[in-house]
C-alpha cells in the first residue's frame, strides 16, 4: 500500500484509469437489465467497557479482536466488502429466518478499533412481508450474535458517537496522545485499527490538507455554562500547537496539475425565472455547452479561514472524529437500471435533510452539550482535507480550482434523466450551486464515449480530489488492477468522497446493479428505530418509482435545509424548503410560479414549535387566492412534510406510503407489522415521540450531578450509558422515545 505522498506522481494516471473503468462499467450496463429491485443495510456498532466501582464507561479497542475470533481475515488490498447477488447463494434466504441470515452476516471493521461494521451477506429481495416480520429480528439476532462474544462488563450500542471521545479518560489503554499515526493531541493512537487502509486515509487527509483539521463545534450555553466558552485542550493556533505537518516532498498541492492535465472550471449556475427556459428545460439565452464553459463566480459566502476560532466552541483535531469512529445506519438501494437509478439519487435527496433531523442523535461532543443534535457537519468538517489552495486561502497555482465543499457533504447537483428520456420534472435551473470538476475526463466520457452531459459532470467531480492511498495493484503497468474488481481506481475515488445520496455502478464481481445509498441517517438506539427507519426508506423509494413523486428542490435550498436539520431539536422546530404538490410537473408544467415562499407568525401542529427568522406564513388554505395556492416550495415542518397539511395543501409522504400499501392486498400480520414500523416515524414527525438527541439532553439536564454549566461529566455518562443500554435490551421503558 502506498500512501498519498509517493502517489502524487502518478495521480493523474490513476484518474485515467479510473475513468476508463467507468466508462466500461457504463457500456457494460446498458444492453443488460438487472434483477428485480434489491436493497441491503450497513450498520456499525461501538464497544464500550464498563467499571461499575468507578462510575466510568470507556470505549474498549477490541474490535480487531473480536473479528478475529469470527474468523474475518481482513485483505488490506480488498476495495470492499459487497452483499452479492441472491441467486449466488446456494440456500433459500426468504425461508431462513433470521437467525440464518443473521450467522452469515459480513463483519468488516471500521477505521477505529472500537467500532464494527456489517452487512447482511446477500442483497434483499423487495419484500414487504421481509420488510414487516424479519428486518427487526435480522437486527437483533445479530446484535446478539455480537454481544455473545463480549466481555461480561463490555457493552454494544449503535451510537454516533461516544459521548466522551477526546476528553479525559475515555478507551481502554489510553496511552498518550500524539502518536506517529493520527498526530493528534486529543486522541492517542490506540484509537486508530492499524490495518493499512484505515491508517493510509486518515494520515491522507492530513497530509493533504497540509495541516491537521480543526473543527468547532458551538457549545450549548446553559445558565452556568462559562461564556464566552474557551476549549484549553487545543490551542487556537494548530501553527503554535505543534501539529504543523511536514510539506509534501514533490512541492506539490492536491490534486495538482501534473500530466497535462487541464484546469477545471466550475459548472453554470443557471439563474434564469422558469418563465425563460426553452422547452427542453435550459435557459434560452444560455446554451448548455456554452455553460459548461463558464467561469466560477467569487464564493456566496466567505470560505473558512484556518484555524478557526476556539470561542464558544469545543475543538477537535482528527480526521477519526468524523469517519469510522461511531455507529451508522445506511440504506443502499439497487435499482433496475441507470434511468430508476437517477430517479432515486435526485427524488431521495430532498428528504436527507429532513431524515437527518428526524435520527438526531448526537448532542454531547467530547463530555460537552453542543448546540447541534446532528454529527453530520461535524463529519464533514473533520475529514475535509482540502488544501489552502482548493480553500481559496491562497492564490490558485497547482490546484484543480477552488472546492466549495468537504469531500463528505451534500450533493452538488442532481443527475436529471438521460439527455434521450426527457422528464419534464427536472429543470436544469435546479443546479444552481457551483463546483469544480475535471474537464479531462468529462469531455472524454462525454466526446469519445456518449456519456450524457450531467452524468459526465456528476463522475467527472470526483476527480478533482486525490484518493488517499493506493495498493501496489492500482500502480502496477499491467492489467492486474483492473483485472482484481475492474472497478478499483474508481472505487477509491468513490470511497473518499461521501455525499448524504451516493450514486455506484454496477458491482462487476457481485452482479449488482446501479445502486443509491441513503447515507443521511444516524443510527438509533434500538433495533426496532433502525428498522422502521429501514423500511421508510426502502418504501418511499418504491412509492418515488411507482407514483414518479416529483421532490425536486433548488440545490442550495437543499443546502439550507442541510444545514437546519442541524440544529438543536430541528424535528420539532425547524422548517424547511419541501415541494408543495409532489405529484405536479410530471406534464411539463412548472407547478407552480416557482416562486418560494417564507413564512413567520406560525400556527403549526405543536404549540410549542418556534418559527423561521424574518419568515412570512399565512393560513390561507390550498384553494384560495395567496401565496401558498401558487408557490411551488414552501417552508414547512417535518411534521407537515411527512404527516401532510390541509392548510398549506400538502398531501404528506407518509399517508402516500400508507396508500400504496392500501394497493398491495397484504397479510393482515404483514400489514400490521408495516403499520406499527411506519408509526414510530410518524409519531416522531409529530412530536409525539422525540429524537434520542433529546432523550439524551434530557437526560444530562435533568441529571443530580448536572451542574447546568454544558459539562457531561463520567459519572454522568455511566448513568446515560446504562440507561441506553437497559432501553435497548428491553429491561427499562422509554415511552418518550419509543412510545
């Protein structure tokens, strides 16, 4: 394995190479279809260690162990573990059972070593009667599975994050920080698993980025909180700390212009009114190709400087507080084709923001309340491993250009149908963000091979980052690379640059098709939550392809809505940007004035609902003559969103879902069991339950020892910890949570 620094040389032609292999995976898949539609989860899981004398839980960095004794042999080399296809397995999965599938399960570990991933071993057929009476019980089964090969004080949660993580005594065999792997003065390297890979990306984007990434995270003030907030772990100056890494050899900045290689551009932000948009969706005035050309214009907001100020904020230093270190719930979809494929990457996006404030579950960050409940800024912050350059700190000389977003964020355009399937609900004035994209390997997709315009561009953004590592395959001259997946250059690519959709080509070893993965999501406490969370998703995918739901949204509302989802108790009281009539624009037509529209002075379903700064919001229903009976988005709340609104004339996604059951003619045990997943979601929508971020809130402010000052100190993490533990086992009721 060779690490960023000794691949420099030869980055470019790894991202030939890797466009060569998408351009194969791409002319493979169109003369053949799938199989039916299939879908499998990822779930990851935190080991912690308990000492009940001392009142402590720390996190135990068995994880490489315990594979070990499962009989996982971990290949550095491997581009990943992959379900494959279920007519490869050699037994009836449907009439397994649970607890079959659950001992065939793919255990794969996770970039720290007290974190474990999984998979279930082949791809899931779409059944509801699967999804009803066996999801919940795949989960648990493999959860005790898991648990049967601890130790009698360890403890296996599916958290985000450990409460404690960088502050005071917090994993077994702490050691001191600083060590040659992950450089950082809060975490020590026994954190890190030392197989290759893990140890190859992490010290990536820190080689990369040129600096050990800082990132803050506000901190919630509480009446005794002292303020202004100062963290003392970490100076404000990452230059004066002492964690200045050693320039790169070969002089040279990421993703650097070697080979040739061309200077990309940003992509058009087309801001013309739907009212001048020619009839096949582009501006009139403005061709296409001569859009693609255009120049970015100077950043909407000002790009963060380095290093961000410590004030109000608990600091953090290491890429492993945002990738590998907690529990995750993932959802990945494969769908029939390309065209179904594009459908569910662009109509799926739209509801990230909104599931992301519904699986809220991270509000202490290192033994402090954050003024967050959601981890997924956070992620994005600590694994951005963009240089000065690519951050516009600096004058532009061998950088590609300047990147807007982390390699992990939102996604920055959406994929439209095929140039040949027109589909009258997409607008190219949707894509209304700028970003940077390789223009060598677009015009070669697109000129020399035919790969429409926006799939070109959507592959093309990958290669304007480096990959972190590479194997001694990837660099050899022969085939060997190619012929070990055929799809491994391009996979790297792919695998170090995360977007709440993700879009991946057909699996050449696994027969699997074009596939989406829902990656918003945090995971939840108990196995029931993540299976009704999994159901959710798996339905309202069906229900995007079977009712062609139009959820289209602008781009950088979808940012805006990214970044409300973030906030403290966004569930209940946040509003964001959603599509009004979700099933209008199908014929052509605009659905509406596309006009957006704001509201304030709010009358939601829950009293205690705050609403939007400086928003307006009328109580004029559907069929009248305001605003809301034209616009196309309106803000609204989850609530709303899912549950539906007759004021605001929204039909609610939930109630779809519940009628596309209605068509199915099921079991009644099988209906029942969807309903009773589907009501979890929807009476946390509602505020009738909350989100685990503020059960846990709760939990730490209402606790004997809380001294109201934003401090989560052990003895109250024993206690929190515990508490979660006994929900999740059954021996504690959480009405408040689970109802």
């Amino acid at each position: 394995m060779y690490p960023w620094k000794e691949i420099i040389p030869r980055m470019e032609e790894i991202r030939a190479e890797a466009t060569d292999q998408f351009i194969a995976a791409w002319k493979n898949a169109q003369s053949r279809r799938t199989h039916d539609f299939t879908w499998h989860e990822t779930m990851g899981y935190v080991i912690v260690k308990r000492d009940d004398a001392a009142r402590r839980i720390v996190l135990s960095p068995r994880g490489p162990e315990l594979l070990k004794e499962m009989g996982l042999v971990f290949d550095p080399g491997s581009v990943s573990t992959h379900p494959q296809d279920p007519g490869a397995a050699d037994w009836d999965i449907a009439a397994a059972g649970p607890a079959a599938e659950a001992a065939e399960t793919r255990w794969r570990p996770a970039h720290a070593r007290f974190a474990l991933r999984c998979e279930p071993p082949y791809l899931r057929a779409f059944s509801l009667e699967h999804l009803a009476l066996q999801t919940t019980q795949c989960l648990r089964e493999r959860r005790r599975i898991l648990k049967s090969r601890l130790d009698p004080d360890e403890m296996l949660l599916s958290i985000s994050q450990f409460p404690l993580l960088g502050t005071g005594t917090y994993i077994g065999h702490q050691g001191a920080p600083n060590g040659p792997l992950l450089r950082s003065q809060l975490l020590p390297d026994i954190c890190l698993n030392p197989q290759p890979p893990f140890t190859l990306e992490i010290g990536g984007i820190v080689d990369r980025r040129g600096v050990v990434p800082y990132t803050g995270v506000p901190v919630f003030r509480d009446t005794n909180t002292v303020w202004p907030f100062v963290d003392e772990d970490l100076p404000a100056d990452p230059y004066k700390g002492g964690i200045l890494t050693q320039s790169c050899e070969s002089n040279r900045d990421s993703a650097c212009a070697t080979g040739g290689s061309t200077v990309a551009t940003a992509t058009p932000s087309a801001t013309a009114a739907p009212a001048d948009l020619s009839a096949n969706g582009l501006p009139s005035n403005a061709p296409w190709d001569a859009l693609l050309n255009s120049q970015p214009p100077p950043p909407s907001r000002p790009l963060l400087l380095e290093p961000p100020s410590n004030k109000n904020c608990v600091l953090l230093d290491s890429p492993l507080f945002g990738i590998g270190s907690g529990g995750v719930l993932r959802v990945t979809l494969c769908a029939a084709d390309l065209d179904e494929a594009r459908s569910l990457h662009d109509q799926l996006a739209p509801i990230s923001a909104i599931m992301a404030a519904l699986t809220a579950a991270t509000p202490i960050v290192k033994g402090h309340l954050v003024n967050r409940d959601c981890y997924w800024d956070v992620q994005c912050s600590t694994v951005d491993d963009r240089s000065a350059q690519e951050r516009g700190i600096v004058p532009l000389t061998t950088a590609k250009g300047t990147l807007l977003k982390s390699r992990y964020g939102s996604i920055d355009m959406y994929l439209g149908p095929d140039e040949t399937r027109a589909d009258p609900a997409f607008r190219r004035v949707y894509n209304d963000c700028h970003f940077t994209y390789d223009k060598q390997s677009f015009w070669k997709m697109k000129e020399d091979h035919g790969i429409d315009s926006l799939l070109a561009l959507h592959v093309s953004r990958l290669f304007v980052r480096d990959i972190h590592y590479a194997s001694e395959n990837m660099l050899s001259t022969g085939d060997t690379g190619s012929a070990m997946s055929g799809q491994e250059h391009f996979k790297r690519f792919l695998g170090c640059s995360r977007q709440n959709i993700c879009l991946y080509p057909p699996n050449k070893c696994t027969s699997s098709g074009w596939e989406v993965e829902f990656m918003s999501l945090e995971a939840q406490l108990t196995d029931a939550e993540n299976a009704a969370f999994i159901t959710f998703i798996v339905l309202l995918s069906r229900v995007i392809i079977s009712y062609r739901l139009n959820l289209y949204l602008p781009i950088s509302l979808m940012d805006q809505n990214m970044a409300r989802s973030q906030k403290v108790n966004a569930a209940g009281e946040q509003l964001f940007f959603f599509r009004r009539d979700v099933f209008g624009g199908r014929d052509g037509k605009s659905n509406g004035s596309g006009r957006i529209s704001k509201r304030a002075n709010s009358t939601p379903s829950r009293n205690t609902r705050p609403t939007s700064a400086g928003a307006e919001r009328s109580t004029r229903g559907m069929n009248g003559n305001g605003v809301y009976a034209k616009a196309e988005y309106v803000e609204l709340s989850i609530d709303e969103i899912l549950n539906g609104s007759e004021t605001f004339g929204v039909t609610g996604i939930l109630n779809i879902i519940f009628t596309y059951l209605n068509t199915m003619r099921l079991e009644y045990d099988v209906e029942q069991a969807l309903r009773r997943q589907l009501l979890l979601v929807k009476r946390r929508a509602s505020g009738k339950l909350c989100t685990l971020a503020t059960w846990m809130r709760n939990f730490v402010q209402t606790h004997p020892e809380y001294q109201n000052d934003s401090v989560v100190s052990q003895s109250i993490n024993y206690d929190m910890l515990r508490a979660m533990n006994d929900i999740e086992e059954g021996r504690v009721a959480a009405p408040e949570l689970l109802g």
